[in-house]
C-alpha cells in the first residue's frame, strides 16, 4: 500500500483551511486517511504562529516507515529541519524567447 503524507482541503468556499494527513496514495484528496498530523491556514499572517501545526514526530516516524511527502509537505518538513528537498532551478526560463530577442534588437538599433 503506497503510503503519502499530504493535505486535505477543508474550510468554506474561498476560505480554505488544510489538514495534514497520511493516506493511502489510491484514496481521494478530501477522503479517507490514515492519520491527521496537523493543519495548515493559509489565510493566516505569515508570522502567525497558528498558521500551521504539524506533529513533526509523527511525520518522522512515518516517513521512516516509507511514506512519500507531497511537495508542500517536503516544503514544511525542510522549514522544520526534518527533510531537506532539491531546489528547483530551470535556466531556460530566464531566457528571453526569439520575439522578445528580435524586439530588443529592432530598438537596439533604431
């Protein structure tokens, strides 16, 4: 049974609060879990401590048993000191593309 660590959207319309579960990997997002670690309220001031609660000792103890953290999760648990996740890096993004290169170039030479 392929065992993920993630979040569960609960809340009303528009105001979104998510629970952080332990699920199978074949149950639905807001479905059946295995257990609750904690929550998250992103509409929380960023220096608010209630902005999230996470078991950390849980989450350990289940990633020991195999567990695969989705990439929000890998975010918290890198915060927290637990995990520590490859950083994204996609040089061509910062490339200009062949019309923007051709633009500047037009006003480059007149």
């Amino acid at each position: 049974m392929p065992v993920v660590i993630r979040m569960a959207r609960a809340g009303t319309k528009k105001r979104p609060v998510y629970h952080i579960v332990v699920a199978d990997s074949r149950s639905p997002r807001d479905g059946r879990f295995i257990e609750r670690l904690g929550y998250y309220n992103p509409l929380m001031a960023k220096d608010n401590k209630d902005r999230l609660k996470f078991d950390i000792e849980k989450a350990k103890t289940w990633l020991a048993k195999g567990a695969q953290p989705s990439d929000r999760i890998k975010r918290f648990l890198d915060d927290a000191g637990v995990l520590k996740r490859e950083k994204r890096n996609n040089p061509e993004k910062a490339i200009p593309r062949k019309e923007r290169k051709a633009a500047e170039a037009a006003k480059a030479a007149g």
